[in-house]
C-alpha cells in the first residue's frame, strides 16, 4: 500500500508540472492570441487607475481589473501599486522585470488579489507584498525568480494554488506576517527552501507539496542562508500550524522547527528526510545563543500526530521511565522528558533517534545507519553512557551530544558520516574513548565549547580532520591514534590549557594546526611522515597562538617543517627530537613570531636535531631569526 501511495505521489507531482508549464505557455500566448504588450506599470495613489484606463471602478464589488498584459521589461518592477485604497485585481498576465515581478507595498487591507498571473525571471522577487494586510495570492506561476513569493510584515496573507519552483532562494517566504495562510502551493526544486515562515505567530501551512530544496553548498562551510535545503521551515513562529504537507528529498531537513513554541505538526508525509528541530550551524557563538532558549517546556509544547517519515510512523515519546528499547520499527523517533531510558541491540536502519532532556539513558550494541540527517543526538541528557555502536553512513553527523555533560562515550564505530563521526558540543566531564571513526567527510571527532573533557585513545582516520577544537578549555586528548588526514590530525581553533600527550600522527597533511589557541601543553607525541608536523596559523586581526609548551615529542620524516610558527608568540620548544624532516632544507622548524624560545630556559638545554653539526647553535629558519643555544 506504501509503495503504490509512493508512486501516486509521484505521478501527482509530474502532473502538477506538467499542468504548470502548460500554463506558462497559455498565458504568454493567450486565449485566442498572444497578451497584450506593455510597459511596466507603476502606481503611487488611487487615481493612476484611472489614468492607466483600467476597467472596473475601484470597488469591491468592480475592483479595477490589471489582465491579460505581457510585461518583459527592464524595469525594476513589472507592476508596482503602493499607497491606494482601491480595489483591484491583477490576474492572466506574464510579468518579467529587473529585479521584481509584482511588488504591493501599503496596501489597503483586503484590496488587492494576484491570481492566475505568471512571474518569471526576476533577480529579486517574483511576487513581494509588505506593509499590506488581507491579500490574496492565489493560482500563480512563480519561477526562476530570487524569491517566488515573499510576504512581510503583512498580517492574514492567503497564499493558495500556487506554483513556485526553481527559485534561487524559497519558493515562499513569509516574515513578520502574523496569521498568514499558505495553502495547497507546489514548491518543486528552490535552492533554499519550498516555505519559510519567520516571526510569523499563528500562521498556518497545510496541504503543500515541497520537494528536492538542494541548498546552494552542500557543506556547511559558514553560516549563511545559501547554506539551506529545506521543505519548510519555522522560525519563531509560534502556535502554528504544520498539516498534512508532502515533503521529500529536501537536502537540509524536510521540516526545520527554531523558536516556536506550541507548534502543531500534523499528519506530514516526510521522505528522504526529517524532521528537526535545531539546524546545522558552523559558527557556535550563534548556535548556542539559539538553543539555550530551548527548554524542556518548549519541546513538550509541541503537538505531534499522525506524521509519516519514508512510509512509517514519526514517533514523539514523552515523559517515559525506566523503559527498555529494543525494537521500533518508525522512520523517525524523539525522545521527551525520559529518564533511564534503555536502548540495547537495536538497529536503526534509516531512522534518526533523538533523545531530548533523557538523563541517565544506556545505549549500546545498536546500529544507528544511512539517516538523512544524524544517526543519534542527546540533547541535555546528562550521565549517559553510549558504548558498542555502529554510526555508520548517515548524511549529518554519526553522534552528536549537546550539553550532555557527564557522559561516557566509549567503543564505538563511526565511519562515513556525511559531517563529524562524533560531535562533542558544550559538554563537561565527559569521556570519549577507544573510539573509531574513520572515513567520515569533516572531523573524525568533534569538540566544542567544552571544559574537562577527555579524548583518550581513539582512532581517527582518512577524515578531513582528525578530531577538532573550538572554543575548548582544559581538554585531555591522549594516546589517540591520528592517521592520513586530508587536513590534520588534530586542528585547534580559540581553544586554551589543553593537554596533548602520547598521541600518533602519521600521514597527515598536518599533524597538529593551532589558530588563536594558547597554554596548551604539547608532549611525547609523535609525528610521522606528515607534510608538516606542528603548523601555527595566522589571520589578520585575529589573535595569536601564545605560550604554549611543546616538549618531548619527536618529528620523523615530515615533508615540510616539524614545526612552522607563522604568528606565535612566547611559545616554548624543547627536548624534542627533529629527525630527516624537511630534507634538503636549511632547517627542520620555522619562526615568524616573537619571543618564541627554542630551549629550556631553565635547563638550558635544547632539542635534538638530525642535521646538526655538532657545534655551536641551531639556527631555525624564518624571520624571527631564532636560534636553539642549546642544541642536544
């Protein structure tokens, strides 16, 4: 029965599209002949109706009728109506302008209705109504615009019937536009979502198909709104409601929730992705002002009912105790409000599991595989203990613990993620160890805004990064295993007092990259055969990487220099071995900052160096001119 559901789907939306570009074609040709050409029209008060000659007298009754035009215009706008009072209507046209296809601004309320038009080609916009309450927009063809349709500030908006595909930004987008509708549209293909709705309280989005929203950059490099690929998404928009949609193949999420509270999510059909209620973002500063507002009474405000993810149930569990899971067969399943909450050899095959303020929760020996965004996330579920699995696979990130704190990560696999293998986020005193993750598209294991973490004796490979450090203090990484890393085995970023010990680099591009990271310890590592064993990066204005201590390691074979400090200052190198690092070169390290010392000052004693001759100092290359006095 799913599947033949599947495939009416399918054919309804070929329909669909069909119906749409038959559509266009009528309207640029007409009924009995092509449409009348004309300019752009411009409006700035009720009496330029008159002046344009257009039928009908203004009332609601006979409102003035803007039909059957083909407008292509260089124009800014192809029709533009601000200020009036007047009734009227713009309909069976096709509008192409500069920048905006139809723009309504200040409009008397209820006095205007956009329907049947096609509006193609705009930079900016291809229907954008603000400042005007009660209009209507209802049966158009909105393509390859910037945005198909944006509402704001507009309160009580009917979107309804429309056809909205292949824009550059959403197909709908509604802002501050409290009590909109938006009804029965079709959003095939934009690049940043099919609906967005912001800041817009009671609002309602029903009976919508949003499919295949790709996002610009299927990376989450920096956050921006080209970073996007949703089927609809909800930010700050309380008490509205989501119902009985269809959504697939939305690259982000198929339904995104952010900071509204009492929303009603009813009787959705989501495939190929989930429903989420926190998105990706790269800058943590950001993320976490977000989420700190998200409390276990925002998320028990949620009606969740009778939605489908890729054809079984979406399941929204609260207030559960002292439950054993071993088998749940749904596409999707959150957790609320649980505590010692068991999950023990289960396999989710394709499901995301969600556990959302569930402390003291075990989970072990279970598959968490091939999830369209991550496989399993904790969130404020504190003292758990996750040990034996297998994250393998999934599109986002394998695990990920958001102010998790006291938890014990241990034993686990996870390989091939789409993001991080395992995501650490403003957690304290927690351990991950005996870890392996391998294969995974950014970061083998990923820490940040964290404190009193350890990371002990991991595997990370052929990752782009090891394991990474943002905005970390006092993290003991320790006897991990640290190889073929495309980027480096471990890269540092704003991140202070961490403990570096007895850990293996090998094969990396880089063994360990330090931005704006200081009075770290760096000790009885080893580097092999990495382009560079320990690289400082500098920006401009950014801070500098000061004061760390690097000692007792030993650098073999690195193509490039052992150590490259470009920027540091007042760090510290010493009782090192360099051996055949950069060979053929005029030195194994590389000084650009101040102050930095390249011995013991207290012992006088230095590092040893494969190519030094025998007397004198060891002079390292660079524009610091630094010199090690004390060479062993």
């Amino acid at each position: 029965m799913f599947k033949n559901k599947k495939i009416l789907i399918g054919i309804s939306i070929f329909i669909t599209i069909a119906i749409a570009t038959s559509v266009i074609v009528y309207y640029v040709i007409g009924p009995n002949g092509k449409l009348a050409d004309h300019d752009n029209i411009v409006i700035w008060d009720d009496s330029d109706f008159k002046n344009y000659k257009f039928e009908g007298e203004g009332t609601k009754e006979n409102p003035y009728l803007i039909q059957n035009l083909n407008i292509s215009t260089t124009s800014r706008e192809g029709i533009y109506v601000t200020h009036t009072t007047k009734h009227f209507i713009i309909q069976n046209s096709y509008i192409d302008a500069d920048r905006t296809g139809i723009y309504l601004d200040h409009i008397a309320e209820g006095s205007a209705k956009i329907t049947n038009n096609t509006v193609a080609n705009n930079t900016d916009y291809g229907i954008y109504i603000v400042n005007s309450d009660n209009i209507e927009i209802i049966q158009n063809i909105c393509t390859n615009n910037g945005y198909g349709i944006l509402i704001r500030d507009s309160f009580y908006s009917t979107i309804r019937d429309n056809t909205s595909n292949y824009n550059r930004q959403s197909g709908i987008y509604v802002i501050s536009s409290l009590y909109s509708i938006v009804e029965n549209n079709l959003c095939l293909s934009n690049r940043y979502s099919g609906i967005s709705l912001e800041y817009s309280y009671h609002s309602v989005i029903i009976n919508n198909t949003c499919v295949d929203s790709e996002g610009y950059r299927k990376t989450w490099i920096e956050y921006s709104v080209e970073n996007g690929g949703y089927g609809i998404y909800l930010l700050g928009s309380a008490f509205s409601e989501i119902v009985n949609n269809t959504l697939a193949d939305n690259f982000e999420s198929n339904i995104l929730i952010e900071s509204s509270w009492g929303t009603s999510i009813i009787s959705n059909n989501l495939t190929n992705g989930e429903l989420a209620f926190v998105g990706k973002i790269a800058d943590y500063h950001i993320l976490l002002k977000i989420l700190e507002q998200y409390t276990l009474d925002y998320y028990l405000s949620f009606i969740v009912e009778n939605n489908f993810v890729n054809n079984k149930s979406l399941g929204f569990h609260t207030n559960l105790v002292n439950e054993s899971i071993s088998d749940l067969d749904e596409g999707q399943t959150f957790f609320i409000n649980c505590s010692n909450l068991q999950i023990n050899n289960f396999a989710a095959y394709d499901q995301v599991i969600a556990l959302y303020y569930c402390d003291n929760a075990q989970i072990s020996n279970s598959r968490f595989s091939y999830s369209n965004r991550g496989g399993l996330v904790l969130y404020h579920s504190e003292n758990s203990q996750i040990s034996g699995n297998l994250f393998n696979q999934n599109v986002v990130d394998g695990l990920t613990l958001y102010k998790s704190s006291n938890s014990l990560v241990i034993n686990n696999t996870a390989n091939r993620n789409g993001d991080d293998g395992i995501n650490n986020i403003y957690n304290s005193d927690s351990i991950y160890e005996n870890n392996t993750c391998k294969f995974n598209s950014d970061v083998g294991i990923a820490s940040m805004g964290s404190t009193n973490v350890s990371i002990i004796s991991n595997v990370c490979g052929n990752n782009l990064d090891g394991i990474t450090t943002k905005l970390d203090y006092y993290i003991n990484i320790k006897n991990n295993t640290l190889y073929n890393n495309a980027w480096g085995g471990i890269f540092f970023i704003n991140s202070d007092y961490l403990m570096v010990e007895n850990n293996n680099f090998t094969d990396n591009h880089i063994g360990i990259s330090l931005r704006v990271s200081s009075y770290n310890n760096f000790s009885f590592n080893l580097f092999l055969r990495n382009d560079y064993g320990i690289q400082y990066i500098f920006k401009p204005l950014e801070g500098l990487s000061s004061f760390n201590i690097i000692h007792n390691n030993t650098f073999i074979e690195n193509l490039q220099h052992a150590i490259y400090m470009q920027g540091g200052d007042n760090n510290s190198v010493h009782h090192n071995s360099f051996i055949d690092n950069k060979l053929g070169g005029t030195s194994q390290g590389y000084d650009s900052g101040n102050n930095n010392t390249w011995f013991d000052i207290f012992l006088l004693e230095g590092n040893f160096w494969s190519d030094y001759g025998g007397v004198g100092s060891y002079s390292i290359e660079g524009e610091a001119n630094s010199v090690d006095l004390y060479p062993l």
